[in-house]
C-alpha cells in the first residue's frame, strides 16, 4: 500500500531529485532552464537558516540572478499555521523577503 501526502503532493523525481511536489519540481526545471540561457547564475536547493529556540526552516530555492540580485523562493500549495510562523521569524530575523509561488 502507497502512503499519500498529507496534502495530496505528488512526489516526483526530475534529473536523480527527489521533489515533495510536482509543483516544486516544475520550478526547480523552470529555473535550470533560466539558467541555461544565462537569466540566472546559479541557484541553491533547500537553504537552511537557523532561528532562535533550535527552530530551523528551509527554503525551496535561492536564486543568484544575472543582474546581482538574489531570491529566495518557496514553492506552496498550502500554508500552514506553522509555515506562516516560520517564515515571518526569518523575515524578522534576517534581511531577506521570501516569495511564495
């Protein structure tokens, strides 16, 4: 018998990765395929920033684009109350802005 996400996330493989979503593995191609025409430099998976209270969230993707600016990008289908939490606790905690797609 095959366990299901929680939210009905397909799990998906794309180039040996192993992605929670579909979605996410969309983007993760969306953002190889920028930076095979050079719109992005490179870009990072799963970045880790440490909080107070041993509170750890991970971000989807960090983008270092062409033009010196950099993203961090997390790929949701659903917010939870937690999530929500996080995020606002390394927004507060760093100088950074995440974009939820």
């Amino acid at each position: 018998m095959r366990l299901r996400h929680k939210f009905n996330a397909v799990r998906t493989e794309t180039d040996g990765i192993k992605f929670p979503s579909k979605k996410e593995a969309k983007y993760y191609l969306k953002y190889k395929a920028l930076q095979g025409v050079g719109e992005i430099i490179f870009f990072l998976r799963q970045v880790p920033f440490y909080l107070s209270g041993g509170v750890k969230y991970v971000c989807d993707f960090q983008i270092f684009w062409a033009d010196g600016s950099v993203e961090f990008i997390d790929v949701k289908g659903m917010k939870t109350p937690v999530y929500t939490a996080k995020k606002k606790m390394v927004e507060a905690t760093y100088p950074i802005k995440i974009t939820e797609v």
